[in-house]
C-alpha cells in the first residue's frame, strides 16, 4: 500500500559506500512490542516483516551478502513461549516470503548450529537453501542457533583433529586456516555492522569475522529499521576512515 507522503527508493549510490558484506543485529523487536502494548511475539513478527524489506533494499543497492542474526545460542534462555513462537515465526517465514525472495533473486542460507536444532527446522533450512541455490543478486545468511564464540570453538575442534590425525602440525596453524573452518568461509567479513536500537555490543555476532567490521547504530527499533535508516548508514560509511591497524590515507589526519 502507498502511504502518502512516503520517500521515492532510488538506490542512487551517490555520497554512499555500500558494502559488499553487510551484518545486521535485529535488535528492538521487544521494545517496539512494548511501545504499542503488544506481546513480544508481535514485535518479532513485524521484525520479520523487516527482514523482508532489508533484502529487498540490500539486494537493490549492490550488497552482495547479508548476515543477519535471527536467534543465538543464548536465546534458548528466554521464556518457552518465546522460545516456541521465534521458532513458529521462522518456519512460517520462509513458506510465505521464499516466493518474494525468489523474485528479488535472493540465495538464503543458514549458519550456526544447525545441526543441534529440532528436525523440522533443520528441514526448512534443507529446504530454503536448496531450493534457492541458483539465484545469484544476493546471498542472505541467516545466523540462527548462533554464537560466535560456538563457531570458534568448533573450528578450533575441527583443526585439533586435523592435528590429531597427523595431518598439520601445531605451528602450522595459521589465521587462514581458522577462517578456512568457520561456518561460512567463502562469505567475506563484514565490512560494517548495524545494529539498530541503540546498543554498542556484538553481542557474540561474527566474533572471528568482525575483527574490522565498522560498526553503526542508531535508536531506531529493529521492525521500524527501513531505507532511510539503512541509506544514513552507507552514507556514513563512506566517511569511515578504514585503516586496518595502519596508518590513515587522509593525508590531513
Ligand atoms: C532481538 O530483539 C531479536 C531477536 C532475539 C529475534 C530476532 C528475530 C526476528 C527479527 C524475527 C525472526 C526472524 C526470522 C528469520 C523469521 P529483542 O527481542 O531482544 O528486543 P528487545 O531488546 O527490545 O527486548
């Protein structure tokens, strides 16, 4: 539906830096709930929601890849209820938006610890990526079951026994290879990070890959999060100063 007075999307890049691989942390979804007197599950509904949107809008701005985190190691923490319902909504997600998806021409695919999870999310998982596998304008990975710190420790487990069958030694490690056994090793670190709602943490999101990731937030809610938000924020990481650890290019700092 047109809503009046609504902003014309024009993905003109201009005074932006879009970035090849973007992270976003949905935060907010129960803030904006209780903002409205709703239950937290209608918060996550209309994150979902949002999600929708922020692929439509990354994949017609040029990102290539977009991670998102969806449900974390440590969400298993929350009331059953919510617990049960985030785990409803994402079945339900991907049956009614993988049509939307498939027009956008988006790729999904799940990073985590997809394995522990019950069986019937691990077969909608199966499923999206599979049925999705040939489309080409953007990849999104959605972090679910995730924890950074998960995801090294299993890479780490992965290279011990690499080391245990004799086949590398111990000084033969290297960074390479750690980032060679994470989840998704040909999926580019993070260029930059949102994380909307006004929090300054990772909150165990992409430890290893964020080493240099630009990080921005704003007070926006996640399921309020849409262009204007997402445009600010390439156009502030245009005027990010990058330096990996070395010195700055702008020869007046
Ligand atoms: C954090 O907000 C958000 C989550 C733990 C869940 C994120 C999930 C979605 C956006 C929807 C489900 C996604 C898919 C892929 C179907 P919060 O609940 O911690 O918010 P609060 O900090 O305001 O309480």
């Amino acid at each position: 539906m047109a809503i009046l007075g609504q902003k014309k999307k024009t993905y003109d890049t201009t005074g932006l830096k879009v970035p090849v691989s973007l992270g976003v942390i949905m935060d907010g979804n129960g803030r904006w709930a209780k903002k409205r007197l709703l239950p937290r599950s209608a918060g996550h509904r209309a994150g979902a929601e949002n999600l929708k949107e922020l692929c439509t809008n990354c994949g017609n701005y040029g990102v290539k890849y977009l991670t998102v985190y969806a449900f974390s190691t440590e969400n298993w923490s929350r009331p059953d209820d919510e617990v049960h319902q985030l785990m409803e909504l994402f079945v339900e997600f991907w049956e009614r938006y993988d049509p939307e998806l498939e027009k956008e021409g988006i790729r999904v695919r799940f990073t985590g610890d997809i394995d522990s999870l019950p069986d019937n999310i691990k077969e909608v998982c199966r499923r999206g990526e599979e049925r999705s596998k040939n489309r080409t304008k953007m990849q999104l990975i959605v972090a679910f079951n995730y924890g950074g710190r998960r995801e090294i420790e299993n890479a780490c487990r992965r290279i011990a026994m690499d080391v245990k069958e004799g086949k590398i030694a111990p000084e033969d490690i290297t960074e390479q290879m750690i980032s060679d056994n994470m989840y998704m090793p040909d999926v580019p670190d993070p260029e930059l990070i949102i994380r909307p709602s006004g929090e300054l943490r990772l909150s165990n999101f992409l430890l290893w890959e964020s080493a240099y990731s630009e990080l921005w937030t704003s007070e926006c809610l996640w399921p309020d999060f849409g262009y204007d938000e997402l445009t600010q924020a390439f156009r502030d990481f245009a005027g990010r100063d990058r330096r990996f650890g070395g010195l700055s290019k702008n020869k007046e700092s």
